[in-house]
C-alpha cells in the first residue's frame, strides 16, 4: 500500500486562527489560543496518523515586524517554516489585505510547492463581502488554491483536510505513528500556564513573562508539577502574584483544570514567580527557553 507523508506549514499575520486550524486538524489542543497577538512564540508541531498518510502540521507564530531579540528569533520559525514545507497554508482573514512582510508575501508567491490560502472568519461576513475578497486574493497570490473556511465553527475544514492528503506526496512515515507533537510534556505545561497569563493580564505583562517547568513527576495516578513564572521586573511579579496571591493562584487553578483535561490524570501545581531581567533580549536566556535555537 502507498503511503504519503509531509510537512503542511501553516503561516500568516497574528489572530488569524492558525492555532484554531491546527487544533481542529490533530483533534488535540496542542496551540494555546487567546485573542491577543504574538500569542505563539513557538513552531509547534502537530502530528495526524493515517493508515496511509501522517500529515506533519506546524503552527508558526505571527508574522510581525521584530522589535526585540525575542520576536527575532519568532520569525526565524518562520523562515524554516518555508524551508522544509511539502504544502503551504497561507491563512488570512476576512478584511485582511496582505501580509505585515513584504518579502514573506513575496516567497508565498514566488513558491514551488502547492499553496493554500484559506480565507478564515467568513462567519463573520456576507455572500458579497465574501465573494469580492475571494476575487482579490485571487488576484494576489494567483498560485494558490483559496478556500473560504470558519477554523472555529469547523465550515471547510474537513475538504480543506482531504485536499491536503491529496497534495502529500509519497513517503514513509517521519515520526512514529502513536506520536502527536514534538514537544516534550514540560511544554505543554509552559504554554497553558503563559495562555492563563495571557487571558488575566494587561498590557505589557503577558509579554514580559516566560514560565519553566523545572520540576515534573509523573506518578500513576498523578502528575506533580513545579513551574517558575519570569517576568522582566519587580513590579510585573506583584502584579502576577495579585493581592494575598489570588491572581497567581487563579492562574494555577485555571492551568491545572486544562492539564487534567489533556494528559487525563490530576495534577498538582506549584507556582512560583521570579525577576529575570530583561531575558527577552538575552540570547543566552533565550536559547534556554527554546528560541534562537
């Protein structure tokens, strides 16, 4: 039996749902997803088996223009993230003109491998809107197949699905075929704790903190978890700890809830909160928490 595999590469500005896309494609919630932008620091991949395909998604933050070392090394995940796709899905949004990167647009363009530009959010507008944005984008990347799809109410995204195994070409499986991501469990745990953060804070504060998991124990019935939230000043570890710590503590009873839910076990979390001066511009900082990699 013939059997495909690939890498499916998922880019765009911020907010457009490429997390929710990615999510509803592996059936897992693998993506944190919140209403603000840069929400994804990290190429996560999602992986979806077959009995004669593995379809290897990746979610990419993004794409903005880098102000700070941090988002730097965000947009080279997205640089790799054109250089080993076997199909490309470009996904924008109702009312969206182009990209915030002229040359990312351009490599869109100018690529040799199929791309999809799949027009997101149509839930929120009408035939005619819908109809002339279809028109234009067609217009602007004229070498991509563009479907109209809701990611979040799931409209499209089964033949959206369908047509990216049709477009796989033929290979042996990269990853083994029980496998769903390639990040380790501590991840996991990182980015539904910086999601909870994300969702309660303001401003400046859910993009001056990074979280690490400096202690994970799986036993058979339980998981326990110690995780360190960083934050770039005194003043935003007050603010994340809250009044008599309430607001921390409602961050750790809010990941512990969606951790429960996707390793299927309890979990029992410490937080902790720590001054790590200006990490986002430290490259040795940085290359700890997994970027500049």
């Amino acid at each position: 039996m013939n059997h495909k595999a690939g890498f499916v590469n998922i880019i765009g500005n911020p907010n457009v749902g490429k997390s929710t896309l990615m999510n509803a494609f592996v059936g897992e919630k693998l993506s944190i997803i919140t209403s603000k932008a840069q929400t994804t620091r990290h190429r996560i991949l999602g992986i979806v088996n077959g009995d004669d395909f593995q379809m290897v998604l990746s979610d990419t933050p993004g794409i903005i223009k880098p102000a700070y070392e941090l988002q730097e090394s965000m947009m080279g995940f997205v640089k790799s993230a054109f250089e080993d796709a076997d199909v490309l899905i470009y996904m924008v949004e109702i009312g969206e003109q182009a990209l915030k990167d002229e040359a990312f647009f351009n490599k869109i363009k100018a690529s040799k491998i199929p791309v999809l530009l799949l027009l997101n959010k149509i839930d929120k507008s009408d035939q005619l809107q819908l109809e002339t944005q279809v028109q234009e984008w067609t217009t602007k990347v004229p070498n991509a197949e563009i479907y109209p799809i809701s990611a979040l109410e799931g409209f499209n995204v089964k033949e959206v699905f369908n047509r990216i195994i049709d477009l796989l070409p033929e290979s042996p499986p990269f990853y083994p075929k029980d496998q769903l991501t390639d990040k380790p469990e501590r991840f996991f745990i990182n980015e539904t704790i910086r999601e909870k953060i994300l969702m309660h804070y303001k401003k400046e504060i859910p993009y001056a903190v990074e979280v690490d998991t400096e202690e994970f124990f799986e036993e058979e019935n339980i998981i326990r978890v110690r995780s360190v939230i960083m934050v770039e000043r005194e003043t935003q570890k007050g603010i994340i700890i809250g009044h008599k710590g309430s607001a921390l503590k409602r961050v750790g009873v809010e990941a512990r809830k969606d951790l429960e839910t996707f390793f299927g076990k309890q979990i029992h979390i410490e937080l902790y909160v720590k001054v790590n001066k200006n990490w986002r511009s430290n490259a040795n900082q940085l290359k700890r928490f997994g970027y500049n990699n």
